[in-house]
C-alpha cells in the first residue's frame, strides 16, 4: 500500500475537471494507492523518474518513491496540455 500527497496547487487543478472525470481520476489515484503501476508510462528528458498514468483524456503525472512508499502527484490536467 502506497501514501499518495496531493500538493494544494495539483488539488485545485483537480477540482476545475468536471464531475465525471474526477471520479475517473480519482479511481486512478485509488490504483496508484494499491500499487497498480503495470499500464503506467516512465517520462524522459527533463522528467525522468517521473510517471504518467492516463485516466480518460487526461494524464496524472507522479513521482514514486520506493523507499519510503510515497506518490506525490505533480500535475493532473488534459493530456494536450499537460506537458
């Protein structure tokens, strides 16, 4: 089982998606919760270390930290904008 942190700044890019896919990100955010990483993508480049997991049209972007089990979610917006 995973901690995941949701900084203020990424929870309030959260509350502008709309109802529907909110409950879709936040079914993804669960997943990220048990451990469910099998469907998600490394980034590279200047992101490198960082991962990205697709929930509907948009993208929830996460770094992972192994040792002590933390998520922290960086950015969660539409998969157009989100890099």
């Amino acid at each position: 089982m995973f901690k995941v942190i949701i900084p203020k700044a990424t929870f309030k890019e959260l509350e502008k998606i709309d109802s529907k896919n909110q409950k879709l990100v936040f079914s993804k955010i669960k997943d990220l919760e048990k451990g469910l990483f099998t469907t998600d993508n490394a980034l590279n480049g200047k992101h490198k270390g960082k991962f990205r997991k697709r929930a509907g049209n948009y993208k929830i972007v996460y770094l992972k930290e192994n040792d002590i089990l933390v998520i922290t979610l960086i950015r969660i917006a539409h998969r157009k904008e989100v890099y």
